[in-house]
C-alpha cells in the first residue's frame, strides 16, 4: 500500500511565509545611519554650548573679567544633555515592553525634531536648556531601542555599524556646527540639522527592513536556583565595575574640562572671539577622540589606569591655567591639549569595551555593558555639576 501524504495541521496551513532576511550591507547601513542621527544632535548642543549661554540681545552680562564669563556655565548645558538620557534608562525597563520598536522610533525622531527646533527659536537661556534637555530624553530612548534591536541580529554587524555611526557622530557634527556657525547665526546654523530625524525615521522603516524573530526565552530557574542567578549577576557586575572604572575617571576629567574649563580658556589676543574659541577646542578634542578610536586595532592597552592618571594631570594643568594668568602661552597650545585629551578619551573609551569583550563570557556581556555605560554617564552628570561649581568659583569672584 502507497504510503500516505502527511497532513497539514492548520497551524502549517495558515502560517504565514517568514519575511526575507534582510541583506547584511542594509542592515550595517541602516544601524549606521540611526547611530549617526541619534548621537549628532548631542554633540552639537555641546559644541553650541557657548553659544546657547550667550546673553540674548537687551540682557547684559554679568561681567567682562578675564575669562570672559557667561552668566551660566556650560556645565549646565552638559547636565541637560545627560540627566534627561540617564532617566530615561533608568524608567525605561519599567515601560519598555508595552511600547513597540516602531513608536519607540517615531518617538526618537519626534524629540530630536523638536530640541532642535526649539533651541534654535529659544528666546532665552532657560527655554534652550529645556530644548537641549528634550533631546536627550530621545537619545537616551534611542541608545536603547535601537541597540537592543542590533544585538537581536543573528551577527554582530548591526552593532559594529551602529558603534562607527554614533563615532562618526562626534567629529562629524562638531566639525558641521563649526563650519556651519562660522557663517551663520546661531539659529539659522542648527535648521540644516532638522534633517536627521526624518533621515532616521526613513532609515528604520525603509532600509531596515523586517527584525529578525526573536530569541526564544530563557528556562525560568529551578526553585532555589534563583539566589544563584544573582550572585551570577553581582559577579558580572563587580567585574564591569572593575574594568570600567578608569574609564569613568577619563571621562570625569574629560567632561570637566569640556564644560567647565574649556569655556573659561579666553584668549584675547586671537583674532578668534571667544565663542569661536571654544567651538575649535571642542572640534579638536572630538577630532582626536576619533584618531584614538579609528586606531584601536594598532595600539591595544590591557591596563587603562594610565590613560586616566594622564587625564586627570591635565585636567589638573588646565584648571591651574584657568586660576593662574598667562600660564598658557597661546590658543595654539590649548589647541594641541585639547587633541591629546580626545586622544586619551577615546583610547581609553576604545580599550574599556574591548577588553570587557575579552574577560567577560558573551552570554554575560550585556549586563556588562550596561554597568560600564550606566557608570560613565554617572561621571559625566558628576563632570557637569563640578564644573558649574567652577563656573562659579571663578567668575563670581571678579
């Protein structure tokens, strides 16, 4: 007797086909547009920083001393681009399963339309910080949504391609307000930017294509086994906290002198105005934040105190130059300071996650991650308040 064809079950019957995988160059050129779109907004606030604190048209300022000081410091301008972002992360696991990737993208791309927007028509200082602060709530969200959807690619290409567009997000847009700021007024020169959220939106919808299924849950643990589950956690985390802590002091030094020293780095003798000054030096130090990441391949560093005891020193070296009068020369030696500490930044940045991905196991990377990352931004909120305190020691006193 023949034998009999096997039935279909009407689960096989009615299932539809699976979409087609999406070819890898999309993949690496969506994630490296949605990287790029996400993380340049952020540079440019704090590029425009001094220009965002400017005293507007009919306001004075407060004095006219040798540092030339603003009202408010830039320090302020860090901690609004930071803080919103760093809640953000914080709340998000409490809401983030009920919101779909796609609204989470409009939503990304619906925040980062109205910072710019709104800094650009802000009519004074506190309307600006709540601008730049809306911006950072969207990267923040973003940072989020579309890494986790990278790592649920089956290789590691949607993160490497998001990785080099937030990268290149940081020499690119420092290096487009600069240009941009040289010819234009402040508002006029942030519009061209209004671009990149639809850009981003039209790089998730269209390039992007269809995620893959997802992964398949994890076994719930065995009664008694949960208590080793998190001992396993506690010991990733001591791990990352172990590996990333010279990288939170490089960055603590870092954004310190970004935002509270750079600022008060006047030059009178530059045929540059003060604004201007400030804008190269934060061009610089992102242009050499890119050499030092762009080069990690030839130079790997196992041990990272170094690089933050080197930091450190010339964050030291700059605030006494702030206090002591004429102790630097010229704006062509804080030019050169600033590419050396972009140098130890992103070499110190580079060298933290590849050796993370070197010491820890990959099922436990993630959490790693996480920890280092949470722990860097927790610098760079502290970097913003020490150097509103800075601010205010230094130009109060005149």
């Amino acid at each position: 007797m023949a034998d009999e064809e096997p039935l279909l079950s009407p689960e096989d019957d009615s299932a539809p086909p699976p979409p087609p995988p999406t070819s890898s160059w999309r993949i690496g050129a969506a994630f490296w547009i949605l990287g790029l779109c996400n993380n340049l907004p952020y540079v440019v606030m704090l590029s425009a920083a001094r220009d965002l604190l400017e005293p507007r048209p009919g306001e004075e300022r407060r004095n006219r001393s040798r540092h030339d000081c603003d009202p408010v410091g830039t320090g302020a301008v860090l901690l609004a681009d930071v803080v919103p972002a760093l809640v953000v992360k914080l709340l998000l696991p409490l809401a983030g399963p009920y919101l779909p990737d796609r609204w989470r993208a409009v939503a990304v791309a619906l925040c980062l339309w109205g910072s710019l927007s709104a800094v650009a028509a802000a009519r004074g200082t506190l309307s600006g910080l709540g601008g730049v602060a809306l911006g950072s709530a969207g990267a923040g969200l973003g940072e989020v949504t579309f890494l986790t959807l990278a790592s649920s690619y089956p290789s590691s290409s949607g993160i490497s391609y998001w990785s080099s567009g937030t990268g290149g997000a940081g020499l690119g847009g420092a290096l487009a307000f600069w240009g941009l700021r040289a010819w234009l007024p402040l508002p006029q020169s942030l519009l061209p930017f209004l671009a990149l959220p639809p850009l981003m939106l039209l790089s998730f919808f269209f390039l992007l294509g269809p995620a893959p299924p997802p992964r398949p849950d994890p076994p719930l643990p065995h009664p008694g086994e949960g208590g080793g589950a998190w001992a396993e956690k506690w010991g990733v985390a001591k791990a990352a906290l172990r590996l990333g802590a010279p990288l939170g002091v490089v960055y603590f030094a870092e954004y310190f002198v970004n935002q509270g020293l750079m600022e008060l780095l006047y030059f009178p003798s530059s045929p540059l105005p003060h604004s201007a000054q400030y804008r190269t030096l934060q061009l610089l130090y992102q242009a050499g934040v890119f050499v030092s990441r762009s080069s990690l391949r030839c130079l790997r560093l196992r041990r990272l105190w170094g690089l933050a005891l080197a930091q450190v020193l010339l964050a030291a070296f700059l605030l006494a130059a702030v206090a002591v009068n004429h102790l630097l020369p010229g704006l062509g030696v804080a030019a050169a300071l600033a590419v050396g500490e972009g140098l130890l930044g992103g070499g110190a940045y580079g060298n933290a996650f590849a050796n993370l991905g070197q010491q820890v196991p990959l099922p436990q990377q993630p959490l790693a991650v996480a920890v280092v990352t949470l722990m860097a931004e927790v610098a760079i909120a502290a970097a913003g308040g020490v150097a509103l305190g800075a601010h205010a020691a230094f130009c109060g006193q005149e």
